[in-house]
C-alpha cells in the first residue's frame, strides 16, 4: 500500500501516557509533508479496544501504524505487544515503540515479541519531532505495506 496512492490520510495510532510526548507527536506529524490523522489512546487497555473496535472505538479507522510506549498504566507496553502480533486480525500492522528505555532486555523483548521497530525518544525536544517524522516518513512512503483497512 503506499499511502498517496490510496486517497486518505494515513491513521497513525499512538499509545502514549505523557501528555507532553503526546503534544510533541501531534506537531511533529502535523509539520509532516503526509496527510496523517492521529489517534491518541493513554494506556494499554484502552489501546487494544481500540484495536479491537469496541465500546466507545467501534467506528474507529484501522490503524496503518501503531506508535506505542513501552511504560503504559494499566498495560504495559509489552503485554499490548504480545496481544497484537498474537491476534490475526491486527498482527500485520506495523508497532513502533518509541519509549524512553534503553535497557537491552527491553530492546530483547520487543524484538521478541515481533516489534517492527523499536526507537528511543531524545530528550531534546527538536530531535524528538525529528525522529517521529522519520518514522512517518519511513513507514509510510518507503515501506510497502498492507492495504487491510
């Protein structure tokens, strides 16, 4: 799928309990050349009824890419992991962790339970808004992916 031939902006689901990492994504893909819509859910529970459509996120557009931290209330970022490359329906969509972590084992652990990407966030505030404009970029118009929505 290559998002500027499909006609829709492309959904991007991020997964972020830091209100002010959640402000710096939005900017960082609003000043995005891509037409991208952003999704925000605050913990691991509320991401897989999400994912799942259910209660209040029935009508909710497919993700193309999910941006996940690994420190979530609720559920952490691994369980959330483990449940969407376990789950037929969601396992091709591509995760990105983007977590302030930087301990192998949690490195290990995502590459273990099949993550597509695992990043670091900067701690400087314009190489953050880099790095998630990278990754947009990236994802959606180098890497083909499926077209499941």
């Amino acid at each position: 799928m290559d998002i500027d031939d499909i006609g829709r902006p492309a959904e991007f689901l991020l997964v972020e309990d830091n209100p002010g990492d959640v402000r710096l994504t939005q900017e960082a893909l609003r000043e995005c050349k891509l037409r991208n819509n952003l999704s925000v859910v605050g913990d691991g529970v509320e991401a897989l009824a999400f994912l799942r459509r259910e209660g209040k996120y029935q009508d909710v557009p497919r993700p193309d890419v999910i941006l996940l931290d690994l420190n979530l209330p609720k559920k952490g970022g691994h369980e959330v992991l483990a449940e969407i490359k376990a789950d037929p329906v969601l396992r091709r969509i591509p995760v990105v962790i983007i977590t302030s972590s930087e301990a192998e084992k949690d490195v290990l652990a995502s590459y273990d339970l099949h993550v597509n990407c695992y990043v670091n966030k900067p701690v400087d505030l314009d190489q953050f808004i880099k790095v998630v404009q990278s990754v947009g970029t990236f994802w959606l118009t180098i890497v083909k992916l499926p077209d499941e929505n």
